[in-house]
C-alpha cells in the first residue's frame, strides 16, 4: 500500500495527469493534421496519452502490423490491436519535445507506407 501511496504522490505532485492531458491534445491535433493528406487512416481517438489511429483497412488485413513494422524501423514503437488499430501509449513523464519527434516519426512512416 505505501508504494501505491507513493505512486499517487509522484503523480499529483508532477502533475503527471494535466502533462497527460495537454499533450494528448497537441498528440491528437498533429494527428488530425497528418491524415488529412492521406487516406491510410481513417481516425484518431484517445484521452490524455492514450491514443489510437484507424487503418482504413479491414480488421483481417496484415496493414495495422506492417505499419507498426515500419514505424519500429523508424524508431517508435507502437502496438496493433483488433486487426487495424494502432494504439500508442507514451509514459506519463513524457516532454513535448519527445512527443514531437513520436509524431514526426509517425508521419515519416505514414507518408512513406505502401500497403
């Protein structure tokens, strides 16, 4: 119990949840900015730091993996659920510049992709 004690301690101290929350947006606003010039994915979703992207492709397809191959090559490493999502889910601690080179990353890889 002491070490949940302190978990929760070290979270609202560094307000960890606000940090979550303000980077989500920025996340899922530079997310929307970079689907708009392709039609690979279909949506972004999420809450604070927890986010997924759509593939526009059935859930059988082997296009969520592939991708997540790709953007592993390029550095980031991300997990394929229910056949064509991506969920991404970053450390609380993470700084908005970290985030900013996930979503370079992300977009490299979307731009590169071919199915």
């Amino acid at each position: 119990a002491k070490v949940a004690i302190a978990a929760l301690e070290v979270v609202t101290e560094e307000k960890l949840a606000e940090n979550a929350e303000r980077l989500g947006v920025i996340f899922r606003t530079e997310m929307n900015r970079i689907i708009e010039n392709t039609d690979l994915v279909l949506k972004v979703r999420g809450k604070g730091l927890l986010n997924a992207i759509i593939v526009n492709d059935t859930e059988e397809s082997e296009t969520a993996m592939n991708l997540c191959i790709a953007l592993k090559e390029n550095g980031l490493l991300a997990k394929p659920t229910h056949g064509n999502i991506i969920r991404f889910a970053p450390p609380l601690v993470m700084t908005e510049k970290q985030l900013m080179e996930c979503v370079a990353i992300i977009e490299k890889t979307i731009t590169e992709f071919k199915k």
